[in-house]
C-alpha cells in the first residue's frame, strides 16, 4: 500500500471535542473514519483548555442527571435562547440558536455523561453542581472543577482510542484541501458547475513529506485562530488552518470581524499563550479591580462583573489606557468556595507564577480568545461545497452572533459533532463515493520549490509582523486609519509569504507561518468592510 496516497470514506481534520465527537457518531454507526491531527496527540487543541464548563439545564428538577427528559426544558430553553442573543447582539442566526438549545441537554447526556462516562461535579445530593457565568441569567453550567475541557476530552479520547472503526494519525498538518476544480488534471472535471471537495494535502512531519489523503467526505474540525493575534488563551497550533483553507479553495466564510477576547488571562511575560483565569471565578464571586484596588465595571454596565465577555474586555481596555496601567486585577477573595478544591488549575497556575491567590489579587489583561466566525454552515455541519464539512470553532454556525454567550463553545462543539456524524451516517448510506476517475485524476504533492530555506529566524520576524499587527491594528478597538494601516502591511506580507512558500520546500514551520498569514489577512478584510460597531467587533471611530 502507499502510505503516502490513501482512500477513505470520511477524513476529520482535528480531535477536539467536535472532531472526537462526530468521529464517534459515525464509527458508531458503523462507518470507517480517519481521524488526524497535527499534534502528537488527541489533547493538543483548545478542547483540552477550557476551565468554566458546558451549559446544561437550568432547571434544579431536571439536572439529577440522564434519562430526565430528551430535550431542553421548554421554559429554560428559552431562557437560554434570550442569553445567546442578548450577548450576540442579537446578530445571531435564530435557527442555529434555537437548534442548539433543543438539542443541547440529549447531547450531553447521551455523549457525554452516558458514553465518555465524564465526571461532572456533583453536590453532596447527587444532583450535578451548576455554576454561572457572565451573560447568563441562571446557574446552569456543568462543570469538572476549572478543567472542564481536559475532562471532558480524556472521556472522549478514551473513547476513540479503543474504537475499532476510527484510525488515527498524528502529526499531521494538513496544507490544502483538495478540489474537482482546482487540482484534477482531467480538464473535464473542470467544467462541472459544482466543485467538490476530495480530501487534503497533509504533511506528515515524521517523513517530512505531504500525502495525499483523498476522502468521500472531509470535515473541518481545526479550532480557532487565537494564535495570529500578540496575546492569546490559545493552543500554538490555532492558526486558522480550517478558514484559510476554506478561503482558497472557494468556500463561504461569514463573520471574520468577530474575535472574541476573554476578560481575563493571567498577566506574565513569559509567553504568547497566556494561562486562561475561568470567568466562573466572577460566576462565583470574583471582582475586576483597577490599578487603585476599586471596582469599575459597574460604571460600564449595570450587569457589573457578570455582563458580556465583549462589553468586560471593552471595559478593561478603556480602563488600562486611562489610567496608563499594564494590566488589571481579579479580587477572588469574594469566591465562598475553597480556591485550590474548586479551582486547582488556576491556582496552581498562579502559584508557578508567584501569586497566592488565596492572599493576593490575580494580575489580569485580556486575550484573543474564541473566533465567532468561519466557515458558513448549517445545522448539520454542511458547507457550501459539496464534500465538505466545518464543525466546532472554525465553523460559523451563526449561534454566536457578534459576541459568543461564555461556556457555549463546548456545547456548540458537541451539538454539531453529533449532528455532523448522524447527517454522514445518512449520506454514506444513500450517495455513492467519489468516482474512481475523479480520484485517479488527482495529483499528489509536488515541490514547486526544494530550497530549504525555512529559517527560524525569518519565521519568527513574520510572526511577530503578523501578531503585532493583529494586536495593535485589528484588537479589540478598532479604528478605519488603524485597519487600513493593517490592510497595507499585511498585503505585503501576505505576498512575501507566498513567494517564499512556492520556493521552499514545505515544512510544518511554513505551514503555520502560511495559514496564519492568509487568515489574517481575510480578517483584516471582514473589519474593513464592516463599519458598524458591534459586540466583538468594537470600532471607535
């Protein structure tokens, strides 16, 4: 067999929570899935970060676990509808909010609590411990203390790898997806109205070579894109892979103006990615304080504390720049519960920093965080091209509207794995694959360049380009001269990219440096055409 030109019925690109969880759908079904990611293993996305938890039901009679009801209580449904939107300024697509509250609950109990078996916290009654966070109107967040993500991928990921129907492969970075269009050299295929999408280009690091991985079916499930922006919460690896992939080969992104920034990241120079500080703390009790130890954010919104992760951020930025302050401060000393039982990743990872959180406010800023917008979808996780698939952050299902509700990136996650898997398990069974001319006419990878000239250094000057111009230019306040200034740069940049890309040989190094360049590059495009100030994309001007 060669290794480096296979033929699979469903290629999933990511193993977060929405890679892991329509993988699982469909093996169960009965269905063969490959599953890769460019890590070395399962846990190397932001799944696996996530500290506040997964929104359940709200209702006290309803939360004593599975088998209580299949959907949504009716009247909490609506409630957390009212939520979502309130904090998406209403820009949210109503279906998709709607879908996710119905569905949301059965898809915890049957994916999460029944299948993964994840230990959510309980009280001493048995009944599940809900907390709150910012924008909701009522404790209903499921919760493993502040390592919610990492629980909840450990019960997945047990999952999988025990699943005789699901093969894995790790470091893997995928380069480009492959289309009718673009890349069969039949000139044929050419001329048919509706491109399709065949699979992906991948490089396997271990080799150092692509392969060529054509796919009846290929879903996107490649995270956020926190990583193009100075400061992020994110894992290294969310570059935007999925949306600059998308974007060259044609299909409908929608919202790139939207980047959600988290209120609070710990403060410390010590690297791109900032330790997350969960909102549930000010869920629980915590307070913002500024540089003269007082409270201020009940002068910003009469919510306070608790109001939208969008309107804090805002907040704190008008805050620092007023006052002329590095960074702000989170008095936890509100919290009743015990610091390091109900929040021992916080804690410990304030301690390696020096502060006792038990004695000393957490020094704080905000962060690039979670990406509202992405590839266009539907309810079933359906793009705009034929084959293809986009499923968890790298997907714009609308459910988030211009500023994303806190502890609904999980839940979204895990509705659109499970809606993604059961529409696949359909379409396996009633479509036939892809033509065996059409996958015959696909090419593997070709070197257009063998230099190697990838050196760290140059890398490394074009990231802090791009991420220095993401921050200053394109963050959470935004300005026409501050974009136009971003727009110029980064279209030179861009464009030396592309030129040393085409004459280098190809490495995972390059890969990143690419996708991160172009999806930067489409965000910065999306502000500018966007005048109106709105949630996360907050212009000043």
């Amino acid at each position: 067999m060669n290794v480096s030109r296979r033929h699979v019925p469903v290629l999933i690109i990511g193993s977060g929570i929405a890679g892991c969880t329509a993988a699982l759908t469909l093996a169960d079904a009965g269905h063969e899935v490959l599953l890769i990611n460019a890590g070395s293993q399962l846990l190397d996305g932001n799944s696996e970060l996530a500290q506040g938890g997964i929104i359940y039901r709200a209702d006290p009679a309803k939360n004593d676990g599975p088998g209580t009801t299949g959907t949504q209580n009716s009247d909490d449904a609506v409630a957390l509808e009212k939520d979502i939107l309130v904090a998406g300024h209403n820009y949210n697509y109503h279906k998709a909010v709607r879908f996710l509250c119905r569905q949301g609950p059965s898809c915890v109990d049957d994916m999460l609590i029944e299948r993964a078996r994840v230990p959510f916290d309980r009280n001493e009654d048995g009944s599940f411990n809900l907390t709150r966070e910012g924008g909701h109107s009522t404790p209903r967040i499921l919760h493993c203390r502040d390592y919610s993500g990492r629980a909840i991928m450990e019960g997945l990921t047990a999952q999988i790898m025990v699943h005789p129907r699901i093969t894995r492969l790790h470091h893997r970075a995928a380069i480009d997806l492959l289309t009718s269009r673009h890349h069969a050299r039949t000139s044929q295929y050419r001329y048919e109205i509706s491109n399709r999408c065949l699979g992906a280009y991948v490089l396997n690091e271990e080799s150092g070579e692509p392969e060529t991985i054509l796919a009846d079916w290929t879903v996107l499930a490649t995270g956020g894109v926190g990583q193009v922006f100075l400061h992020s919460t994110n894992a290294p690896g969310c570059v935007g892979t999925g949306v600059s992939m998308a974007f060259r080969a044609g299909v409908d992104l929608a919202n790139l103006e939207f980047m959600q920034f988290h209120p609070t990241a710990l403060y410390e120079e010590r690297s791109n990615r900032r330790s997350l500080i969960t909102e549930a703390m000010r869920g629980e009790g915590a307070r913002l304080l500024n540089h003269k130890g007082q409270a201020f954010m009940q002068g910003y919104d009469p919510r306070g504390d608790l109001a939208p992760r969008d309107v804090v951020a805002q907040a704190m930025m008008d805050e620092m720049l007023h006052n002329g302050a590095p960074c702000l401060f989170l008095d936890v000393s509100g919290v009743e519960q015990d610091l390091p039982t109900r929040f021992p990743t916080v804690f410990q990872k304030c301690l390696e920093a020096g502060i006792d959180i038990r004695r000393e406010p957490i020094p704080v800023v905000p962060a690039a965080h979670y990406f509202c917008g992405g590839v266009l979808t539907d309810e079933r996780g359906r793009t705009s091209m034929r084959g293809l698939y986009a499923i968890g952050e790298c997907a714009c299902t609308g459910l988030h509207g211009a500023n994303r509700l806190a502890s609904t990136s999980l839940l979204e996650a895990l509705v659109w794995g499970v809606s993604c898997g059961k529409d696949l398990n359909r379409r396996l069974k009633a479509e036939s694959g892809l033509p065996k001319g059409l996958a015959a006419a696909i090419p593997d990878w070709l070197h257009e360049g063998d230099e190697r000239r990838d050196d760290p250094a140059l890398v490394a000057q074009d990231w802090t380009n791009i991420r220095n111009t993401m921050w200053n230019y394109v963050g959470i306040s935004r300005t026409e001269a501050r974009l136009r200034r971003a727009f110029e740069d980064m279209r030179d940049l861009v464009r030396h990219i592309h030129d040393f890309y085409k004459y280098t040989r190809i490495s995972r190094r390059l890969v990143d440096l690419f996708h991160g360049s172009q999806t930067a590059y489409v965000i910065i495009q999306a502000a500018m055409r966007n005048r109106a100030s709105l949630g996360c994309h907050h212009r000043v001007d």
